[in-house]
C-alpha cells in the first residue's frame, strides 16, 4: 500500500541557493528546507515517463475531480486518472481515461478501457475531464467536455481492476506513452447533501492589469471563488468579454462545497496598442449569480524585460528542476519551463513591466519524484 499525502517521504530533499538578476540587479538568497510535502504544480507534463501531481487532500467517499488535459499529438496514447500515491505504472490508476491511439477518447473499466460513444481527439485541443468518483462503491463517471460540449465517457465505471479495494485516492498521474500529454488546472470538490443559503462570492469585483506590452505574451491575474453559503454552489459556466482577455482554468462545471474555494485566471494579451476593457462573467445556481468582474488594460510598446534564475545544484540525486512563478506572495504558482530544466539556471523572457514577479523552483529525482518547494524570491520589474 502507497502512502497518504502527509506521510509521503521524499526520496531526495534539495537546499537551493536562488541568485536573481533583473535588470543588472543581482539579489542572492539561500533557501531553507521546506516541509515534507508534495509540491502543488498548477501543471504537469509527460513524454514517455510518469508525472505526478498530489490532490488538495486524501479523499474517500464521493467527490468530484476535474482537469484539462492537452494533447501534443494528433494521434497519441496517453493515459490520466486518479491514484493513491503516486502513479509508477497503469495499474496504480483506480480511475482513468485514454487519449487512445486510433484518435478516440475512452476510459478504464475493471479490466478493460470502453467509451459510450466515439469521441474523437485533435492535437493542442484542451479536453476538460470530470471524474464523479464513489470511492466507497469503486466506482466513477467519467465526462469530458470541449468548449461548451459535455460528452459521457462512460457511467457506472468500475475501478481498474488491481485497485477495486482502494479506500482512499489522493493523487493525479499521466503517462504519454507515445506523444505529449499536459495536465493544468487540477480541481476537486467533495459531495455534501446539506441545503441551505447559495452564495458565491468573488474576490475582486475589478481587475485592471495596467500597461502590458503588446503582442509580447500578456500577463494573468487570479480572482477567488468561495462559497459563502451553506449548501453546494455548482458553477455552470465562465466566460470572457472584450478583445485581449482570455479566462483559464477548471471552474466551469465544478462544485463546491460550503467554504470551499477556487480560482479562475485572467489573461490580458494585448495584439496593439491602445485602452482594452472587458468582463469576466462567472454564472452558477447561486442566488447572487452571476458575478460579473470588469477587466482593463493597456497595451503599450516597451523595452523588452527578462528575469534571471540561477541555484546552487541539487547534486547528482536531481534529474532537473522546475521553476514556478506568481503573481502575489505565497502563489498560486504556475510552472513556466514545459520540458525539465537540466541545469541550475533559468531565464524568463515573458515578464512585463510594473509588474512584481514571485518565484519558487523545485528539484526532481530519477525516479520523478518532485521536492518541496524552495522558499520564494520576488522580482520587481520597472
């Protein structure tokens, strides 16, 4: 049997030293060893190895677990889904779908994988995966859903075979066997049948991104959803207006239990120019939906900015790094390299100007396995 979340011991722990340069400005500073906890990437990747990437919390019971996953690949084979412990093999995953090489999508059940119905796939299309689980029952429903399309995989799934007595699942893996498979904006909520007050409230009403230079890769802000109420709030759609704003994300389609948050990003990427406006519409059965969150922006021409990362080694027990960057102290971060970093060093050439940048890098074994966080470094961009 594999271990939980909070007993989960690393193979290999890193003490980093991060030196930042922007700007011929040189800041050193050393980071301390964080907490024996799985690193939270707002994305993951495979080609040809496993990638891994632990849930908020062991869950057991019902809950719902929801992800966008990309392929690289027109035809590809690929397989995601969910585990306890981390995913070394196909037969850890207890749940999963396929982006299957005759160019459909199906998902596992018991012995075999099988679709409802033939879901074709294409290359660098984001296909949005829920997974209904039953941990209790060993069973899950699996849907995808493109754009404002939602199919059924398959109802009533059986967990795969080897792992039909799990009691706990508390982690998401992918393999692209063949192909690339990328993994973002992982997001679960748990069932609750108490009824009561539907409120959803959003922590910014506004969100104004300042000068951003055009054409050169935008710049995102995040807006919190918390469930202020005292019953589930399902979220049933987010959408974006105004030229240059774009919104990413696992929100639509989730449920959230009371207090329970997530989180929506905001992409200005300005083509020219010139003042931009815009809306950001989150709409749900909550009794104040929908949230609407005015977006602003202007696209300006500048001076073309760049960060530089460099660490101490992690010696010869680190495959390579990853380097995570945020938008506020403390993250959310999301990763920036799509390829394992091989050497202590590491240049981000899409940052902007008036912008505050926080910076983390992780360390990753032989066996993938992926360190805690090093302590974070801002970076001030004039």
């Amino acid at each position: 049997m594999k271990p939980v979340n909070e007993t989960h011991n690393f193979y290999f722990f890193c003490k980093l030293i991060l030196r930042l340069t922007v700007l011929l400005a040189v800041v050193a500073l050393s980071f301390v060893d964080a907490p024996g906890a799985a690193a939270s990437a707002s994305c993951i990747s495979s080609s040809g190895s496993w990638a891994n990437q632990f849930l908020p919390t062991t869950v057991s019971g019902s809950f719902k677990v929801i992800y966008d996953a990309t392929p690289a690949s027109t035809i590809m084979d690929a397989v995601s889904g969910i585990s306890y412990g981390f995913a070394n093999g196909y037969t850890d995953l207890a749940a999963a779908i396929r982006f299957n090489s005759n160019g459909s999508i199906d998902a596992r059940n018991g012995s075999g994988f099988t679709a409802s119905s033939h879901i074709p796939y294409s290359k660098g299309v984001i296909y949005r995966f829920v997974f209904d689980v039953n941990v209790a029952t060993h069973t899950y429903t699996a849907s995808v859903i493109v754009g404002s399309s939602q199919k059924t995989i398959g109802t009533n799934l059986k967990f795969r075979t080897e792992q039909s007595a799990d009691k706990y699942l508390n982690n998401v893996g992918a393999l692209g066997a063949t192909g690339t498979i990328n993994i973002c904006g992982l997001a679960i909520s748990t069932t609750s049948s108490s009824s009561g007050s539907l409120v959803l409230n959003a922590s910014a009403s506004s969100l104004n991104f300042g000068n951003v230079n055009a054409a050169a890769g935008g710049t995102d802000q995040t807006v919190t959803l918390t469930n202020a109420g005292t019953s589930n709030v399902t979220i049933s759609k987010v959408s974006v207006s105004g030229v240059g704003f774009t919104a990413s994300g696992s929100a639509s389609g989730l449920t959230l239990s009371p207090k329970q948050t997530t989180t929506v990003r905001t992409t200005f990427d300005p083509s020219s120019t010139g003042n931009y406006s815009g809306a950001l519409t989150i709409s749900s059965n909550a009794t104040n939906s929908p949230a609407n969150i005015t977006l602003s922006g202007t696209g300006v021409t500048g001076t073309a900015h760049a960060v530089t990362l460099t660490w101490q080694s992690a010696g010869s027990g680190a495959a390579g790094y990853n380097v995570y960057v945020g938008s506020a102290s403390g993250g959310p971060y999301s990763r920036l390299n799509t390829s394992t970093v091989s050497g202590p060093s590491y240049v981000d050439s899409s940052v902007q100007s008036k912008q505050n940048y926080y910076f983390v890098v992780t360390s990753i074994s032989s066996a993938n396995k992926e360190s805690a966080r090093s302590a974070e470094v801002k970076a001030i961009v004039p």
